[in-house]
C-alpha cells in the first residue's frame, strides 16, 4: 500500500509533554496539523486549573485544520464534530488496543481508550501521522497501516523545535 502523507495530528498526551519539556511551538509551514474535537476535549478536563490553562495556549497556538471523527461514539463524540460510519475499523482497532493495555497492565480511564481509537481511526482514514508517546496506540496504529511518530523522532525532523 503507497502511503500519502497528508499532515500530522497530536495525540493528547503530546502537548503534555510540550508542556513538561519546555518545547517552543515552531511548526514548519509545509505541513498540515490537524485536530478533532477529542484532544480539546480531554485537554480541558484537566483537574489543575493553571495546566489546564497552559495546555489549551499550547493548543490555540498550533495553527490546526479540526476534522470530525470518522465514527460516533455515544458519550465521547460531539454532533457536528464526527461522522456516523458502520464502525468496522472502530471496533477492530478498540479490540487491539485493550488486549495491548491489558497484556502491559495499562491502566486508563475507562473513555480513553475509545477516545485514543477515535484519533487513530481518524489518523488511519486520512492517512495523517499521528504523534504519539503512547506505545500500544502506536502499535495498533501500525498494525492496520497508520503511520506514527514519537514525539523525540518528531523534534529530530524539526517539525518543532526544543527550547535550550
């Protein structure tokens, strides 16, 4: 299968780490970013008021494309921000990453998992790359031709650049 690269996408758990590290945004303009409703999402359920505040800068700061979903999932997913598909992919890739979580003993709350499947679902149809420290996700994504990177592969390319 020929992969056309289409941009990249965040995981969530990336602009964490943005964050933690200190890393400036700096984002090379021949490339598309994208987002779904997900990473908003989960960013403002941070408990911590002032992290809160400083992840969602982070994210304004990232000139961003919003995508829907590409499936709907009752209680994760917002109307007009995912489509309705007939859930096939959605479900292969959930059965993979919980056996992944489960094999490691992963523990997480019990919508991210759907959420994180969403993402890369998204990712896998648009063929976009997603950035990911999560390496079950990551794993999953592989295993039904979505392409990822980790954050420390992303900075060596200089998609993003670190502050000294």
């Amino acid at each position: 299968m020929r992969f056309t690269m289409n941009g990249f996408m965040f995981d969530t758990n990336i602009f964490n780490s943005i964050l933690d590290k200190n890393i400036q945004i700096n984002l090379s303009p021949e490339f598309d970013y994208y987002i779904t409703h997900i990473q908003f999402d989960e960013l403002n359920e941070t408990q911590i008021e002032d992290r809160k505040n400083e992840l969602l800068k982070i994210f304004k700061e990232i000139d961003q494309n919003d995508i829907p979903t590409e499936s709907a999932i009752v209680g994760i997913s917002r109307v007009g921000k995912c489509k309705v598909g007939n859930g096939k992919l959605y479900n292969l890739l959930l059965v993979k990453l919980q056996e992944l979580d489960k094999k490691s003993g992963k523990k997480k709350r019990r919508e991210n998992q759907p959420r994180d499947i969403l993402i890369a679902e998204t990712c896998i149809i648009k063929e976009i790359i997603l950035v990911t420290n999560d390496d079950n996700l990551a794993k999953v994504m592989t295993e039904f031709n979505g392409h990822t990177k980790k954050l420390d592969d992303f900075l060596k390319n200089k998609q993003i650049t670190e502050i000294t």
